[in-house]
C-alpha cells in the first residue's frame, strides 16, 4: 500500500506494508507486517529509517508524494537490523544526505552490513539533541532492545517518539493508527511481539521504562517502525511493556506435547484434566497443530510449563526439540515444570525434557511420568495425580 499519512503537522509516515511475509526468523507472522519509516519536513528534511530492501520502491513513492527525495538533508537510523535499513545504501546514493545520524553501535553495524567508510557518519548517544529548524530531535540509546545499535528518536515539540522495535507489532493493514484498528486484536499482536522477540531483554526494558519515565517525556504519539502507530492513548503499550518485563505468572499452565502413536496424547490429555480439576487454567498445545510462536505467546503469562514427548531414537520427536531450542533463546522467568512421555523399549524422553527445562532455570517440581507403549487407565491415573500436584503447587506461588 503506497500512501503516504500525516501523523502530525510536517510529519508523514512513509513506509510499507508487507501483506505476504508469513515467517519473521522463526516467528509466524500470519498477518503480514509493515516497515516503518518517517519523514519529518522542517528546515532540515529528515528521514528516520527506511525500509526492507524489496521495499524501496514503496519508500520512495511514499517519500515524492511530500518532496523530491534528493531534498532530504538528514537520514536518522535508529535500528540497523536489514528490514529497516535494508534500503539505506541505495536510498544513500539517492538522497545524499549532508549526515547520516546514528549511535556509536549505529555506525560499527553499518559499517559491518554495508562496508561504507565514506558515509557523512554523526555519531549521537543518549541526551543528545539536534536541531532541525522549528523542531528538536532528542536521542535515546536502547541497546539490546533488540539489537545493540537500537536508539529512539523523540520530537521534543511535536511529543512524538520514534521508538524503532519497541512498542510494536507484526500485522499488515491498511489503517495507520491504532485508534483505527480493533484493539483486542491489536493487543494480541503486541504480546506475541513482545514474547517472541523482546522477552529476553526484560530486566532491560524495566531499566528503559524507569530511565523514560525519568526524563518526563511528554508523549502525544508512539511511532515503531512495525505494526499501527500509537496516537490514542499511547501511555497503553507502555503499561504493557512494564506488566510484560515483570514476568508475572497468572494461574495458568501449558500442555506442550507432541506424538507418535497418540499414546503421549493420551498422557498429556490426562495431565491437563488433573490441572484443570485443580483448578488451573489450562491450555492442551499439540505442536503439531500449534506453531512454536503462537505456544511462546501464551507462555508469556503462564505460571507451569509442561512437556510431553514420546521416545524416538533414544531422544525426543523432532517438533519438540525444535520447541525446547526456541524456547531456550527466550529464557522465560518465573516458570515451574515437569515433563511425560510414551516409549517403546529405551524411554529417554522424559529424563531429556526435564534436563531441557532444567537447563532453562524452569523449577522442576515432578519427576515426571513414563509409561510404555498404550497406557492403561492405571498410568492414566499417574497423569491425573502430575495435574493435580501441579494444581496445588500453582496455587501456593500465584
């Protein structure tokens, strides 16, 4: 969609929305994207970020609906990551700009991605402000939000922060702000952005929502560089971000399994039935049919992680190793586990899932239950009392 939006006065979006992009590095993006980038008119023309490099085109139609793009005097690069700045070398040789601004970490990405020691590099760190004319552009450093160059942009006097990944989202639509969207919806895309990307920085975030809040920025408007633009109460997806980072657990617990012969679904039916009769919030996830995102998503606020797998090859099935490897990388906090499984003749999953989750400084609560081949209603019962003990170990934490 190529078209540009007027966020305030002199300020226009003018990026892209990706309605195809169905995998963001692991992450299941069933509903598209967008790449962010603003174009801010004022003496000094300035362009904060551009966009993925097969979006170029749709930058720059944005971009000479408000002015030739060679006018452009400064380009700001918040986030190195290629699905932002993707474009920059090109739009580099189009725009000459008079500097291209970013943090110390900014350059040394560049440098590393596009090996251009000839760029009119203006290195900028946190309290740092520059003038574009009528308005004043604040920087503040973020790194390892989620990358180690990351840095937002706040227009003292329009109260617009550019906020680069933070506060945003993976959906593709053709409305601009959030006020424009359903907000039910809109709030489930933040969380499984937040969980899937931004969980292992927690302690980081609640350092950056104390250090905001320290500085008393005014905020009329939050602009990331993915997803609909915060402009009604834009306060809302910071409280998110804040109750997110905490990490607290809800009375909630997972039922993660994957199967061969439906044995260990039998099992893992059977543990969330004691989970449930102990009165546990409970949500039974067949990885088969539940893609690694979407179960990241919802252990977010989830107090107990369970894991089931049958035996294979002397390991466990291949959906959950991919499961446990992706779930290692976002080192959830504050989770209690156990694990189960079905097996032939060498029954190792069990003792493997439980040193996964060990592995994850997930509170291993239960040995576990390991049964051979069909369980019979005895082993059942096993299942049911793992719930159930699970249920009362909930409720004394939460």
């Amino acid at each position: 969609m190529r078209s540009n939006v007027e966020i305030k006065e002199g300020i226009h979006w003018v990026g892209a929305v990706d309605w195809s992009v169905r995998d963001f590095h692991g992450y299941s993006t069933m509903k598209g994207t967008t790449y962010n980038a603003y174009l801010v008119m004022d003496e000094k023309v300035t362009l904060f970020d551009t966009v993925k490099h097969s979006f170029k085109n749709d930058l720059l139609h944005c971009i000479y609906k408000v002015i030739e793009p060679s006018k452009i005097d400064y380009l700001v690069v918040n986030h190195v990551e290629p699905d932002h700045s993707g474009s920059v070398a090109e739009m580099m040789e189009i725009i000459k700009p008079e500097k291209l601004i970013c943090s110390a970490r900014g350059k040394k990405a560049l440098l590393d991605h596009y090996h251009r020691e000839d760029w009119p590099y203006e290195v900028v760190s946190t309290g740092q402000e520059i003038s574009l004319g009528k308005r004043t552009v604040q920087f503040i450093e973020t790194r390892m939000l989620h990358w180690p160059d990351s840095m937002f942009s706040y227009l003292k006097e329009d109260a617009v922060l550019i906020s680069s990944d933070a506060f945003g989202h993976h959906w593709a639509t053709s409305e601009r702000f959030n006020d424009q969207v359903n907000s039910s919806e809109l709030m489930d895309h933040c969380k499984k952005y937040f969980a899937n990307i931004l969980l292992p920085y927690s302690s980081l975030i609640q350092k950056l929502i104390a250090d905001v809040g320290k500085l008393g920025l005014k905020l009329d408007v939050i602009a990331p560089d993915h997803g609909v633009i915060w402009r009604e109460n834009p306060m809302q997806i910071v409280a998110a971000y804040d109750q997110w980072s905490k990490q607290i657990p809800k009375r909630k617990a997972l039922v993660i399994y994957d199967t061969m012969w439906n044995s260990t679904e039998k099992m893992a039916k059977a543990v969330a039935d004691g989970l449930v009769e102990g009165g546990i919030s409970t949500q039974l996830l067949d990885l088969r049919a539940n893609h690694r995102s979407d179960v990241i998503t919802e252990l977010l606020e989830a107090k107990a992680v369970v894991l089931g797998s049958s035996t294979l090859n002397n390991g466990i099935l291949p959906k959950m190793a991919d499961m446990i490897c992706y779930m290692k990388g976002l080192r959830p906090a504050n989770k209690i586990g156990a694990a189960f499984g079905s097996f032939g003749w060498s029954g190792e999953a069990v003792r493997l899932l439980n040193t996964a989750l060990e592995e994850m400084k997930v509170n291993v609560v239960h040995p576990g239950v390991s049964l051979q081949f069909v369980p019979k209603h005895e082993g059942l019962h096993q299942c049911v009392n793992m719930g159930r003990e699970l249920a009362k170990i909930i409720k004394e934490k939460v």
